[in-house]
C-alpha cells in the first residue's frame, strides 16, 4: 500500500494536471511538505466556513475534546502555510466562478442561471478560442455559439413581452374579484432586466385606458385614436357595435382591439368579415402595429402564416396568444373554438345567421363580439345585434332596447352591448368639404349609411317607409270608434295571430299573440283567442262588439274546427274568411299589393303601432305592437312565387330574421291588413276619408283598356262613333222593319 506521502502526490499531481492553464494553478512541486488527501478535505471545509475544530472532527474524525491536545494540533495545523494557501486558493478560485456567472448574467440576462448552460457556453468558447481544437471541432463550435446567440431561441426575449403586459396590462384576483394594475405586483427579476437594459418602470398609477392608451402610443406614434375611438376602447360593455360612415377609423379601431387582446397570454381571437379580402386593411394594421411594438425582435417574437389556398392568416405569439382571419363564406370553419373575442370587419355584409355560430364560441371564455362598420341598412348580422330578441328567465320572448343594455342603467355584464355612432368628422385626417359634396350626388338613405352610420333602411327592405315614429301610444279614443280584425296564421307547431283597429283613417296594431307550445292544439289556441281578444279590445279602452271580422290562413283548414266549436257552444263571435288566393292567369299577387298599400300608408302616417311601457310577453301574447313593428322595419323584400302560394318564407316576398317567432306573427298582420285594403272590414255609418284605394288600381285600368282597345281593334269597332242599341241591331235584321214571322221580343212592341 502507498503511504499518506505517496498519495498526497498523487493528489497533486491530478489536481495540477485539472488546473492546467486556470490561474488557479499551484505550484506544489515546489514545496517541501505536500498536502495529505486528509488534509486537503480538512483545507476545503475551512475554505467553506467550518471552524479548524469542527473541520478535523468531520476530515479527520478526531474527538477533539476540550483543551485537549488534538485541540491545539488541530488549530496549528490550520495556520500551517500549505493549508493557509490552499484554503487561500480555493476562496479565490470560488470568487473568479462568481465572477465569471456576474458577467454571464449580465451579456445573456437572468433567464440562463441553468449549470448546464453556462457550462456548455463555457466549453464551446474554449474549443473555439484553443489552438489545439482541429479545425472542424471548432467550426462546430462557433456554429453552436450563433445558435445559443439567436434571438428567435433565446428565452430572454420573453422579457420584451412581459415587460409590456406588466405596464400595461390588468390582473385580476381570484379571491376578492377586484381587477388592479398588474405593475402593482412586485417582479424582481423583471427589474433587474429593466435595469440592465435601461428601462423606466412606470404605470402603476394610470387607470386601465390610460395605461391601454400607453401601449396604442407606443404602437402608433404618428396619430392617436379620435373621440369616438376613445369612447369605444374604453367601453365597459361585454359587446360593441361601432358604426359610421367612411373614414370614420372602423378599421383602426379595430386593429386596435385586436393589439390590445394579442398582447395577453394565452387568447384565441377570430377577425371575421364576409370574405378573407375584406379584412386585408384590418391585418396591415395589426401587423403594422405589432412590429412598432416589438421592434426589433417582431419576426422572433410573433410567426404569421398564411393559406395560399383558403386565404386563412393565423398569427400565433410566443406567449401563447393566436389570432385567426376567418371568412362568412367558409361556414364550416366557424365551429370548435373557445373565443375571448371575434373582430368583425363590415359587419353589414355578415349574413344574419352566422350570429348563432359567434355567440356560441363566447360561452367558456365569456369572450366579446365587437363589430365595426358601414351598416347596410338595419338588416343582416348587424340588425340581428341591434334589434336582439330573446327569453327571460321566465320563459317570456323579450326584445331589448339598446339602451335598457347598457351597464350604467343597471345592465349585467354578461348581456350588456353599447351600441354606438362613429362620426366621419371625428377623424383628424377627413376632409368635411367632402361631405357637402356627396350630400348632393347620393340619396337620403345612401349618404346616411354611407356618411353618417345609420341604418335607416335596408338594402331592398320590403317596408321602408315604415319608422320608427309610427310606434307610439294610441289614445282610447281612437279604439273606442275603431272596429277590428283579427288575423290568424294557425299552424301545428306555431300559432300566431295579430289584432289590428280600422277607424277608416288609421290602422293600428294593437296585440300580438304567438305559441309555440307542441301540446298545444290549434283548437285550444282558438278557444285562447276567442275568450282574450274581447278582453284586449276592452282593456285598449274599444267596443269588443264592434270585433267583426277574422282571417286565417288555408293550410290547415280550420273550417272542421270552427263547426265542433259551435257544436260545443262556443261559436265563433265573428265572421270568418280565408286568406286570398292568386290566380295566376289575372296576374294577382295580392302580398305584392299588401306590399304597396303598407307603404302608402305609411307614407302619411297612417299605419302605426301601440305602444304600451313594457315589451315583455305575458304568457303567449304581447300587449301592443312593439314586437312587430321592430320586426316589419327588419323585412328584407325578395322575390315571391308569382304562380302559387308558397309556405317558405323566401317565397313569400319577404326574408325574415327572427329566431323566436319566424313570419307567424308577421303572416296574421298581413292577412288583416289585406281585409283592410280590400274592404272587407266593413265601418257602417262611417264615410272613409282617406284614399284607400288600390294602389295597382291605375296598372289595372290601363291592362283593362288596353284589352278592350285590342277587342275593338280585332272586332273592326270605332268606339268614337255612338254604337247601336241592341233593338236598332235587331233591327238590321228585318226587311223593311218586318221580322219573318219573328214577334218581337222587345217588352214596348207587346
């Protein structure tokens, strides 16, 4: 066996050849008295802060009692020189370590404090730096050296980014649901990196807009948002729908959404608009925007790809975030997704129906919809926003007032929407004189939608004339002299039916009534109305006597009904007629000239709607006509089968959009309305004072003129000349007055 001597040379020498070319190296072959393998543990834990006594019993399991001998041994053995310049050595050798991770942190940031980095750093720098590393070991190496210094793989651009949402944006506690500044919360390591980097912690003290309006500035230095932007970032509504005119800054705001929302961690976001094209302006914002941000790391920070195919572009972040440009058109894509929020790009363009498939993203994440655009009349996806109907926690259909859903009348959060004007002239960049100029080349409806916002009426509604002032509160004594009518559209699964007031001046809507109970029959739902409508007209302040008519529809009949009521004793109160059939060979469209006979009254203000203070349904009926008036302004007109009577909606003449209660409601308004415009509804004693006529009264004069002009034509007749009686015909026919033996016929000849 080797003696201590032996192995402590033997330890020296290794340890000499481990520190070859380290300014820690020791020159121990100069000494005379080498370090023992003992006595080098005994220098290492003196070096590590043990006391000599505590460092010989743990190194040399010395006992080391008081005042003993191996007390003062131990304690001169550690002022021994060789121990004193080993443990010397080790401490400085442990300060040059720390110095060298001081300077790594300070080149690489505090995100690498990982060993196995700083060590693999290490190694790669001496085989480049070596002149004894062959030449493709170091061509390796320096290869390896760029990776580790790329931007795009390096965890410490993190920093950028968390940097930005520590100022700007807003947490939220689970405990006490009180949402404050997240740069309240305290993050050493994200100061010092501010430090090392020189930047200015600030934030703390702005509310959550100004701290918004921050990170817009640093997006966008060349402008800010205008007043009607302002007004809508800072919105505390759960949805918004921004309309105006062109040039009212609909695309920049939404850009603006879309910077605030990328900028959290972990968000799925949907830009929507009817075609992947349309939302091209929205997408060079965003990216725009994004790279001022993220200057100069954008590319590292943020990856953007794009379909060539479908036209799909996906941003996705490294934080976690994603946005999506998904198209109207490519319905099948719309599904599967937990949303925080969809930007819809012109939503005027937006079919009515994609609504549904929106609303149900928002549920898991309690997302938003934000709309911004030039609405194309109050139709479409935009109508569907503005005019929403829906049910009550009682099951009653509601159709909401814009302003009843704003959060400062008392609105929850979960169904609050703030619906609101973009103003053109708000935009520092618009030039006013531009709005006299097309105040005079477009129409009344074209430059409000175009310049000012406002769906006043839809492209091809089937009732423009009727507005929003023809809904209003009907005096009793306008139904104290009104007679009624009431229109039924009966069907197994939806009954609605609508009683209307004609006092030959004014019709007025005055109750709805709508059930779409299955187990409820249609018998039942006439047994409903024959006992309520007396009691409507009564409570509207009329004469239920004077109820004197009623419409339905053919299909089904209801003529077997009609007859076991009256069997049962319940006859029906009032005369009963079906709803008009066409034929086709005379041309007669009689919903087209409903059509026409609505406008021209409501062109004088003649058709109107009661309003009572509530428009909640009790029960299946809805007391006045405010239900009915939103939805008659919301009727798209389209082509009708002229040659039959169809039961689809967009063969009936109109496109409608209620998901609650279809056209059934609508259908019994029209078939009253056209007892009305035929005269059916007779007023005895009441001379009519407005001209109800016929508005294709003039097109069928003329159709008949014609045909008798091509009848005298065939006929050789000149109408100009007085024509024959039918004796002087007869007449033509006797010789000389004598009729052949013929008496004549006439009653004055006997």
């Amino acid at each position: 066996m080797k003696s201590d001597e032996e192995n402590g040379s033997q330890e020296n020498e290794d340890l000499e050849e481990i520190l070859e070319g380290t300014p820690l190296k020791i020159e121990y072959a100069r000494r005379k008295k080498l370090i023992s393998p003992r006595e080098t543990h005994f220098a290492k834990l003196i070096a590590d802060g043990h006391g000599p006594i505590q460092a010989a019993r743990i190194a040399f399991l010395a006992r080391c009692e008081p005042n003993s001998p191996e007390v003062s041994k131990y304690e001169k053995l550690a002022r021994a020189p060789r121990i004193v310049e080993y443990v010397n050595s080790l401490k400085q050798r442990k300060i040059d370590q720390e110095a060298a991770k001081i300077d790594l942190h300070l080149e690489f940031g505090d995100m690498h404090k990982g060993k196995l980095r700083e060590y693999a750093f290490r190694v790669l720098e001496r085989q480049r730096d070596s002149d004894a590393t062959p030449a493709h070991q170091k061509f390796n190496a320096i290869k390896m050296l760029k990776s580790l210094h790329d931007p795009g793989k390096d965890v410490n651009l993190i920093w950028k980014w968390l940097d930005i949402a520590w100022r700007y944006q807003t947490a939220h506690c689970p405990s006490c649901h009180e949402s404050f500044p997240l740069s309240k919360v305290v993050n050493d390591n994200l100061g010092k990196w501010r430090d090392h980097n020189g930047i200015k912690a600030e934030g703390a003290t702005l509310t959550k807009f100004d701290r918004q309006l921050q990170l817009i500035k640093l997006a966008d230095r060349r402008r800010t948002p205008h007043p009607g932007q302002v007004k809508a970032l800072s919105a505390p509504e759960r949805h918004l729908v921004g309309l105006g005119g062109a040039r009212a800054g609909k695309s920049y705001l939404l850009a603006l959404f879309a910077v605030l929302l990328v900028c959290l961690p972990g968000v799925e976001i949907w830009l929507l608009g009817e075609t992947y094209d349309r939302t091209s302006k929205e997408v060079a914002y965003i990216k725009r925007f994004l790279q001022a941000i993220f200057y100069p790391h954008f590319d590292s920070l943020i990856r953007m790809t794009q379909d060539r195919k479908s036209g799909e572009m996906i941003l996705t972040t490294k934080w976690g975030s994603e946005l999506r440009v998904k198209s109207a058109k490519a319905k099948g894509s719309i599904t599967g997704h937990a949303l925080e929020a969809a930007l819809c790009a012109e939503p005027g363009w937006l079919p009515a129906d994609i609504y549904e498939e929106l609303r149900a993203r928002m549920s898991e994440r309690l997302g938003r919809i934000i709309a911004a655009g030039t609405p194309k009349g109050i139709g479409g996806f935009v109508g569907r926003l503005t005019n929403m109907s829906g049910r009550d926690e009682h099951g009653r259909i509601v159709r909401w007032k814009q302003e009843d859903r704003l959060i400062a009348n008392g609105c929850d959060w979960n169904v609050s929407m703030l619906v609101m004007q973009l103003d053109p002239a708000d935009n520092p960049e618009y030039v006013k004189g531009e709005l006299k100029a097309a105040r005079l080349e477009l129409t009344d409806e074209e430059y409000a939608s175009e310049f000012e916002g406002i769906g006043v009426s839809a492209e091809g509604a089937k009732f423009p004339l009727v507005k929003d002032h023809h809904l209003r509160v009907i005096p009793e004594s306008y139904f104290a002299r009104a007679y009624y009518v009431l229109g039924i559209d009966q069907g197994p699964t939806n009954f609605g039916a609508c009683l209307m007031a004609w006092d030959g001046q004014e019709i007025v809507t005055c109750w709805e009534f709508y059930n779409s109970d299955k187990l409820e029959t249609m018998q039942r739902n006439l047994i409903k109305l024959r006992k309520r409508t007396p009691q409507w007209i009564t409570a509207l302040g009329g004469n239920p006597d004077k109820w004197t008519l009623t419409i339905t529809d053919r299909a089904p009949e209801l003529v077997g009904i009609f007859h076991e009521l009256e069997q049962t004793g319940m006859p029906w109160p009032t005369d009963i007629v079906e709803r008009h059939q066409n034929n086709a060979q005379l041309g007669e469209n009689w919903r087209r000239e409903n059509q026409e006979y609505v406008n021209n009254m409501a062109r004088t203000d003649k058709i109107l709607f009661h309003s009572l203070d509530t428009n909640f349904a009790v029960d299946d009926e809805s007391p006045g006509g405010y239900q009915l008036h939103a939805q008659i302004m919301q009727t798209i007109d389209v082509l009708e089968d002229r040659d039959r009577e169809s039961k689809t909606d967009s063969l009936k003449g109109w496109q409608v959009s209620d998901p609650w209660r279809g056209d059934h409601v609508l259908d019994a308004w029209y078939l009253a309305l056209w007892t009305i415009h035929s005269q059916q509804l007779l007023i005895p004693h009441v001379a009519a004072t407005i001209d109800a006529s016929d508005p294709w009264a003039a097109h069928k004069e003329a159709f008949n003129k014609r045909l008798k002009d091509e009848d005298d034509r065939i006929l050789g007749r000149n109408r100009n000349v007085r024509q024959m009686t039918p004796q002087e015909q007869f007449q033509r026919l006797t010789t000389k007055g004598r009729t052949f033996g013929i008496r004549s016929w006439y009653p004055d000849e006997g």
